[in-house]
C-alpha cells in the first residue's frame, strides 16, 4: 500500500517534467528567479520610494527656509506674514498637492513674547492661513520661525502604500 502512494505523489512531478522537459537540475534556476525577483523587487522599490522621499524634504526645507527669510527681510511691509509664506512656499514647489502642505507660524515681538498662529483647522489649498496681526508684531533682531509639513504618500511596496509627514522648521530674524 505504501509504494501505491509513492507513486501518486510522484505523478505530478513527473508530468510537469515530461510537460517542460525538465530533468532533476534545470528547473533550478528558473525557481530560484521566481523566489529572489519578489524580494529584489520590494527592495528597490523601497529604496527609490526613500530616495523621493528624502528630495521631497530636501525640496520642503529650501521652500520654507526661503519663505521664513523672506517674511523676516519683508518686515513692517507685508500685511499678512503667514498668507505671503503660504504663497512664497507654493510658488517654491510648482506641481506640488497644496492641500499636503500645512503651516505653522511663531513671531516674537520686541518685548519677547511669542505668538503662534497654527493652520489647525484650514485648508491649505484655499489661502486661509492667515495671521493679519502678525505683522504688527515683526520686531527688528526678533526671530521668525516657520514649520510646514507635507503629507508624502509612499511608492506602494506589495500593495501596502503608508504616508507620512515631512517636516521642515526654519527660522530667522527680522531685519
């Protein structure tokens, strides 16, 4: 009874080897391909998903570094501070989804004091960041700090595609 099941078992592979006339050795390399291609695959896909990433943070830290001292050069001249860094930004990464991006803003006035103005609740996309009294509070030799994140969508590694924030804070002194 036990060399009948012997012989059911071994029908299959036999078939398959009479089908792609495979002897013991030749479908070797084919199998492993088959399991390694996987693998080689989700590895480099992560690795050019963390490539995009780390542009993509590079590209948020020069935008909101080039915003912040733009705010701080402009001062006493721009009514709204936080509408002008959400423009500058924009203007700063053309093609980009503007409802990703979201804003945080700290001035300090002269007596030390510092005001934040966050984009809680807003919608990045419509312009509503605004802090119209924040322009009264730009001080000379103050500092100005700005933080934007914006949400990246990772390249979708075995269907699995995360997001997560890039953040980038910079600051500088009113002129």
């Amino acid at each position: 009874m036990k060399g009948q099941w012997k012989k059911v078992a071994a029908l299959p592979i036999r078939g398959a080897r009479s089908v792609w006339r495979l002897r013991s050795d030749e479908g070797g390399a084919l199998l492993e391909f088959a399991v390694a291609l996987p693998l080689l695959m989700t590895v480099l896909t992560g690795a050019a998903s963390f490539t995009m990433a780390f542009y993509s943070l590079q590209e948020v830290e020069n935008a909101t570094a080039g915003a912040v001292a733009a705010i701080a050069a402009e001062q006493g001249t721009v009514a709204d501070p936080c509408a002008q860094a959400q423009t500058l930004v924009q203007a700063a990464l053309p093609g980009w989804t503007t409802s990703k991006l979201s804003y945080s803003m700290t001035i300090t006035d002269s007596a030390g004091a510092a005001h934040a103005y966050p984009s809680s609740g807003m919608t990045s996309g419509s312009g509503t960041f605004s802090c119209t009294a924040g322009s009264a509070q730009l001080a000379a030799t103050e500092p100005v700090t700005l933080t934007v994140k914006y949400t990246y969508s990772w390249l979708p590694v075995l269907a699995f595609s995360p997001s997560s924030p890039l953040s980038a804070s910079e600051t500088s002194m009113a002129d």
